[in-house]
C-alpha cells in the first residue's frame, strides 16, 4: 500500500462530499478503537477541528472505561467538539418491555447510538461519517441501519489490516492500535470472536476473491495455507450479508 496516496485519497473524498451536500462537517461516533480513530484523525486533516463533531455514546453497562478515556484522550488532541452520552437508561427503558435476545438487544444497542449522531447531524448541519471498513462491510459484521447506517464512508474500500497499517502511519496511539475490535454491545465482546475467525485470514481471503481472476481461486487460498472450511466460511459470510449493502428492494409498478 502508499499509504501517503491512500491518506491524501480519503483526505479528498471526504472534503469533496462535504462541498457537495453543502455541509457544515461530519459527525461520527467515537468508541476509542481503531477504525473510529482513524476515521476521526483523517476526517480532522480533511476539515479542520472545528467541523468534526464526536460523539461517545457509552452503555456503562457494558462499555470499558479505558475505551472511553481513549476517545476523549484523541478528541481532545485532535481538538475537536466532543459529547458524552450515555444511553444506559435510554437502552434499558427499551429492554423492559421487549423480549431478552442477546443479538437482538445488542442490535437496538447500535441503532440508538446511529439516533444520536443522526439528531447532532441534523442539528449541526452536518453529514454522518460511518467508520466501517471494507472487512466488516463485505462479510456483513456490522449492525443494519445501526452502525452501517451513514452519509459518507470514508474507509470502505480499507481492509480492517490495512486499517491498522493507516493508524501506524496516523501515529495513533499504540494502546488503540493494540486494542482487540470490538463493537460494544455487549460486555466482553470482541469481533473476531464473534465471527470466529482472525481479521489476517479474513483479509487474506477477501483479497484473494475479490483481486483475482484465476478460475482456481480456491487452490491459490490452499496454496497460501487456508483451510478449505475457511474459505467456505467466508464465502457463506459474503453470501448471506449481501443484502446489508445494498438499498431495500423496491416493487415497481411503473413502466
């Protein structure tokens, strides 16, 4: 990777979007990991602190404090505005009178944060800057209009291991580089637990089926050590997501 090009690639795109919505900024949320620090360090090179607006929207619940101190410990070196919200009571007035399901409860978890940051947008003129990244979106580890939900996807086409190349090259903070990811949404969770499988083959698989033209894409993932049940692994994920990237379907009656 040039990292220099990809940096100054997203720098560009992001102020590009903004002039054309006539916006006053970005707001995002800020969890203190990886991808939200990057998001948040490029999005501040792209326009300034004083049009990037944070949002860290802890469940004390579940959420780490140190997670939280290193959002705020970042916004405040970016020098950017910042809120802390916390949405315990809001999520719990949700939980009380819906049936308890995990995945589910971790899901609304995500969507009333994804509230939040639509309402500062509003507010403040400005466009929701979602902090996925090509890993999560392309094997659909994100939450439906919850964290997926944005305006502008600034690391979209950034494998999450080259996420962390950028965040190196961003001099970010070795404790946020060496953090596990993890979305938050409920207590002890981690991403590559939860999908059951490392970002590096993860990355690896996804590059070499989506990169590549041979007819024994299968074979070449052998060749670099895969196992056969990973690679059906990934496929399955790629498979069963796709309709978390593309728009709802519409029935058309016109001609």
């Amino acid at each position: 990777m040039n990292l220099l090009n990809i940096v100054n690639c997203i720098i560009e795109f992001i102020g590009n979007e903004i002039t054309r919505a006539n916006s006053q900024g970005v707001v995002l949320g800020l969890s203190g990991g990886i991808d939200s620090s990057v998001a948040l360090s490029l999005a501040t090179k792209a326009l300034g602190n004083n049009k990037v607006l944070g949002l860290i929207l802890p469940d004390k619940k579940v959420s780490q404090q140190n997670d939280m101190d290193d959002a705020i410990e970042l916004s405040q070196q970016l020098g950017i505005n910042y809120h802390i919200i916390d949405i315990t009571e809001i999520k719990q007035k949700y939980v009380d009178i819906l049936p308890l399901e995990k995945k589910s409860i971790g899901n609304l978890t995500a969507r009333i944060r994804m509230n939040f940051l639509y309402y500062y947008a509003n507010v403040e003129y400005k466009l929701v800057l979602g902090t996925s990244d090509k890993s999560e979106l392309m094997i659909g580890y994100f939450t439906k209009f919850g964290d997926g939900a944005a305006d502008i996807l600034p690391l979209a086409d950034i494998y999450k291991t080259e996420v962390k190349e950028l965040a190196k090259y961003l001099n970010l903070p070795k404790k946020i580089l060496l953090k596990k990811s993890s979305p938050s949404l409920w207590k002890d969770q981690t991403a590559e637990d939860e999908i059951g499988m490392d970002y590096e083959k993860i990355d690896i698989i996804l590059k070499t089926l989506t990169g590549n033209i041979s007819e024994n894409i299968d074979n070449d993932l052998l060749k670099k050590g895969i196992d056969k049940n990973d690679i059906l692994f990934v496929k399955n994920l790629l498979s069963q997501n796709k309709h978390k990237i593309t728009l709802p379907k519409m029935c058309i009656i016109s001609d």
